[in-house]
C-alpha cells in the first residue's frame, strides 16, 4: 500500500447514504482523488479523464482487474475482465442475446413479467417495491434474455441476491458460496448442453470459439459469475431508484402517466443521475500523471461513472434531477470498448417496468426506511410504499 494523505473513503457516504455531495466535492477540490481504502486505489470524477481513460487501455488495463477492490478468485469476469482484441470476441458471445432488435421483440414478454410479479401486490396498503417487485423483475427479465431455463430462474436470483450482499459488506465467505454454486452448476450444464445444445446461453458458450479456441470451464464460470452480479444488479438498482423517485416526486410520477411517451429520457435521466453502478476498477499499467497526480504502474484506479455523470462541466444542470432532460452522452452505462453489452436490455426493462408499475398504482408514497448499499453500488434494497 503506498503510504498517500487519503482525500476520501468510499466506506463513508453522505448523511443521505449517497455520495452526491461527496463527489461534488471531489470534482471540485480533488477530481483525481487517493484512497487508502481496499489497499489504495485512484478515483478519477471528472467526464473527460474517465472517457480519457476508457479510450487507452494500453494505460489503463481492465485485464488484471476490473473491480476496486481487486476480487481474484482465480477466473476471469468475463466480459469485462479483458481488453481487446480478446475483449471482442468474449462479449460477442453474449451480444446476439443482447442486441437490441431482439430485446425491442421481447417487449410483450418483459410486460408479462411485470404484470405476473404486480399482480400479487394488488390489494396491499403497503409492500416493498424493491424487494417484491425491482429485484426480481430485473432477474427474471435477464434469464428471459439469455434463455436461462425456467427452472432456474429462483437459483439465479438466489446466487445475485447473495452476491450483492456479498460485495456490498464485503462477504468473502458469501462470494465463494455463490462461486461454488455457480461452478457446480455450470459442470452439469456444460456436460447436459454439450450432449442437447439448444438455443440457450450456455450452448452458446460452448460454441464459441476466442483466437480459434473454445472458451475454458473458468472462462464460462467467469461470465456467469459476472451475470448474477453487474448483469442483474445493476438493473434493479436502477429500478429501484426509479421506483423511490416516483414515490417521493409525484408530479413526476402524475407527468409520466399522462406522457407516457417520455419514459425513455426518464430512464436516461435516472441511470444518469442516480448512477446505480458508482464505478468499475482498472490497474494502470505505466506511469501517468493526470491533472498533476502521479498515478504510478500497478496502481488500481476506479473509472467513477456516478461523479462523472453529474460533471457540471459536461451536463447543465448537472445536479438537477430533469425529468425530460435531452439525451445526453453520460458515461453511466460505460463508455468506449466496454460500453454495457446489457445496456439496450437495461432501457428496455425500466421502461416497461416504470410504465406498467405507473399504470397500476395511481397513487403510491414512501412508507419506510430506504436500504440502499454503498460502494461500488448505489443500490437500493428496500423501497417500502403505501399505496391509495
């Protein structure tokens, strides 16, 4: 660890539970800020050196690894534990799921869905929007997507809920259970697909070929991993966030219902300002100095999507939540190489949540107190609503 004054911690949030104010600061007093946090990491929180850094993996690797802290349990993430040219056939593996045609055909599918997981909440006063409804929205949708089997639906979303409580309290133990399962699972469905292939994810994988190869069993273990956790997390994050938005700014919920047309920016507002994802790691691989910091080789350096995304130097009005705010190029979903392969899946399943959610509730309002978790996610665990 490189004995450096510390400008921050990311174990410490605002008195809200999020780091606003915390990145505001940053962006203005140390855009390019030491943490002695997770054996001490670079924070870049300015637009340009995160899209600077996002366009020069020769510098900054996402290889070694992709996550502050560094988490090695001896597979790689994939696929965004990579750089190209190999990052590009890893991710075509998944793009075909992914890409947008098919996800805008799975439209009247994700809305049943929806529907099916509201339906038990008609009738209650009160209920937990994240917990009974965002969360397992998001999962089920992503197996849909990726034509995981039915039956494995609870197990997936089994393995993401242990995972991002995992990662949020830093449950090594809890990350290798998931591990494990995942690894089990991932042996028998290697040996079944390989005997029946279909048009599932995983006979996919086994069809695929990186640099004339077939993909290796820690490869594919490395995808699923990465599925139950960025996959899904990210998405009910983001829905939860919008859930607990409508609930405490009806006029926005009340426009939404009445212009429908404008969920689409919603949602590009939302992930924007909200940032579910606050940021994903990468080690510097030579020397480099940006905005007169000395970022040494070997170093970690988280890319902060969540500080970037509100950069007053980017976006007017930066810190101003705009409900039909232009789309704008925020680095939320990622930018350049690694840009979200999920990401058409991501705006496709908020839109259609937050329109059948409005269309059901007509009025809901916060009855409790919010779970959010802390870094590397701003996410929310628990968005209690009373409903009328």
């Amino acid at each position: 660890m490189t004995d450096r004054t510390s400008d921050w911690s990311p174990l410490v949030t605002d008195p809200d539970g999020t780091y606003a104010q915390t990145f505001q600061d940053m962006r203005g007093r140390c855009p390019v800020a030491w943490s002695n946090d997770f054996g001490g990491f670079w924070a870049l929180t300015k637009h340009e050196d995160v899209v600077k850094a996002c366009k020069n993996p020769a510098v900054f690797s996402s290889a070694p690894q992709f996550t502050v802290p560094h988490l090695d349990l001896g597979f790689p993430w994939l696929p965004l534990q990579s750089d190209a040219p190999a990052h590009t056939a890893y991710r075509s593996v998944l793009t075909p799921f992914l890409a947008k045609p098919r996800i805008q055909g799975m439209v009247p599918q994700f809305r049943e869905l929806a529907r099916n997981l509201i339906a038990p909440l008609r009738g209650k006063s009160e209920f937990d929007a994240s917990m009974e409804f965002a969360q397992p929205f998001a999962g089920e949708a992503l197996c849909l997507a990726l034509n995981v089997p039915e039956d494995m639906w609870a197990e997936f979303r089994s393995w993401t809920s242990n995972i991002v409580t995992a990662f949020s309290t830093g449950n090594l133990p809890l990350i290798l259970e998931v591990s494990n399962a995942v690894s089990e699972y991932v042996t028998r469905e290697i040996k079944d697909k390989s005997e029946n292939p279909g048009d599932d994810l995983m006979s996919a994988m086994l069809q695929a070929r990186v640099d004339g190869r077939p993909l290796t069993q820690p490869e594919i273990h490395g995808y699923y991993m990465l599925l139950t956790s960025a996959g899904h997390d990210t998405s009910s994050n983001s829905l939860g966030q919008a859930l607990l938005h409508l609930a405490t700014h009806p006029e926005h919920a009340a426009r939404l219902r009445a212009e429908p047309e404008l969920i689409p920016r919603a949602v590009e507002e939302i992930v924007r300002f909200y940032g579910p994802l606050i940021g994903l790691g990468r080690q510097a691989v030579q020397d480099v100095e940006i905005r007169g910091r000395q970022i040494k080789a070997g170093e970690q350096v988280a890319l902060v999507w969540a500080a970037a995304a509100r950069d007053e130097e980017q976006f007017e009005d930066a810190n101003s939540f705009i409900l039909d705010r232009p789309v704008t190029r925020s680095v939320s979903f990622g930018f350049g190489t690694h840009y979200c392969v999920g990401a058409d899946l991501g705006r496709v399943q908020l839109a259609v949540a937050i329109e059948e959610f409005l269309t059901e509730f007509g009025n809901f309002e916060l009855s409790g107190e919010v779970g959010r978790t802390i870094w590397p996610t701003q996410g929310i665990r628990n968005v209690p609503v009373r409903t009328s």
